[in-house]
C-alpha cells in the first residue's frame, strides 16, 4: 500500500499543480500543505490551501489564498473527470487541466475568510487518526498565520460538513462557472474492508482509490 502510495503521490509539490505529467506525483504534498509548512515560520506570508475532494476521480476544487498586507490574492483551480472531447494536437493534455481564476480579495473579505475558518475549528489544531478517502468528499485546509503552520479536515462521512463555514463564501468568489459536485452518501463497497474514517490500512489497487491520514500536524507519511 505505501509503495503504491508513493508512486502516485510520493513526491514534494514545489509549484507544479497546473501541469496534470506532475500533478499525479505530487498531490498528496500539494493536498498536505507541505510546502507552506516548510515555507512558514518568523516573518512568513499568511497562505491558505483549501481543497474540496468531490471523489477524487470526479472533482477537485482549489483555493489559494495569499495575503498582501490587508488584501488577498485567491486563486481558483476546478478539475473535473478528464473529457477526451477537449483533446486536440495543439494541446494533448487540455482534457486534465485545471479551470483556473485568480480573484481579488478586500481587506473585508480576508477577514471574513479568517473568521469562517476559525469558525470551522480550522485553527484548533489537526484531527489526528481521520483517514481522508480518495472516494469520499472532504474539504482539507492547510496554512500559515503568525509564522504557525495550521491544519484541518472535514468529511462528508463523518458528519463533519455541518462544521464547515467557509465554503459558501469560496463558492460566492468562484467565477469558474463549474458547478460543485454535491456531497452525497458513498457506498459501503468503496470502503471495503474498512469504514470511513478509523486508521486500518485497505489493501485495494492503488489506481482504484487511496487512503490518506492525518497526523499530529499535517498528512501523516507526505513528504
């Protein structure tokens, strides 16, 4: 299981996500905040990293969020499953990329953003053993505030979307014209042999679906 994990996600994301070759290989990094850990500390930007997980295969949402004194720069990334149709010569990978926007945000709008964050138990500190499923839906945040570097989860699964605060407002400043993809009941049979959430390790093909943990301060096991 770990080995298949590293083939698909082993590597440390350093700024390629809009490339689908690097994406693959790097994700579990790009989902994990790694670089915004190693970036964080005395003097760093505030960042923010909040990721939807429509089941893997069928959605990604992005939201990138960095701050300029009072204002923000917020950056939307929407994938959706690979449509062959948008395949062309002049560009062979056009069927994976990502729907992209970069959106102002005031000094009003980055408070509020904080504040839902807050909200959502965002800044209390990870929710160490809650397993992310690749076939679930979940929304993951990462970040750095204050030089401390902050992490958090919510799945669908688990009951825990009631928690979350932030999402109306990141949908509200999407102008990608992609529409969510609806949290909805995931079968028994995608989580076979274990339910959603305990630690146990699954031993299905990587290519099917993958697991991932959280730790005390992060992705557990992400480089």
């Amino acid at each position: 299981m770990l080995a298949g994990l590293a083939l698909l996600g082993g590597c440390a994301y350093r700024g390629e996500i809009d490339n689908p070759l690097t994406q693959r290989i790097t994700w579990f990094s790009y989902l994990g905040g790694s670089d915004i850990a190693e970036a964080c500390g005395r003097g760093a930007s505030e960042r923010y990293r909040i990721i939807y997980n429509g089941r893997y295969e069928e959605q990604l949402r992005s939201y990138e969020v960095t701050v300029h004194g009072d204002s923000a720069d917020l950056v939307v990334r929407v994938q959706e499953q690979a449509n062959l149709a948008e395949l062309s010569t002049a560009d062979l990978l056009a069927p994976w990329r990502w729907h992209e926007a970069v959106v102002a945000l005031s000094p009003a709008d980055v408070a509020r953003l904080r504040q839902r964050l807050a909200d959502s138990g965002f800044f209390a500190g990870p929710p160490p053993g809650l397993v992310l499923h690749s076939k679930d839906f979940y929304w993951a945040a990462s970040g750095c505030r204050d030089g401390r570097f902050h992490y958090y989860a919510w799945v669908h699964a688990q009951d825990q979307f009631r928690r979350v605060r932030f999402a109306d407002f990141l949908l509200g400043h999407d102008p990608t014209n992609v529409a969510i993809n609806p949290p909805r009941p995931v079968s028994p049979v995608d989580y076979s042999p274990s339910p959603p959430g305990n630690r146990h390790e699954r031993e299905q093909p990587i290519h099917d679906h993958f697991d991932l943990e959280i730790g005390t301060n992060g992705l557990a096991g992400v480089p």
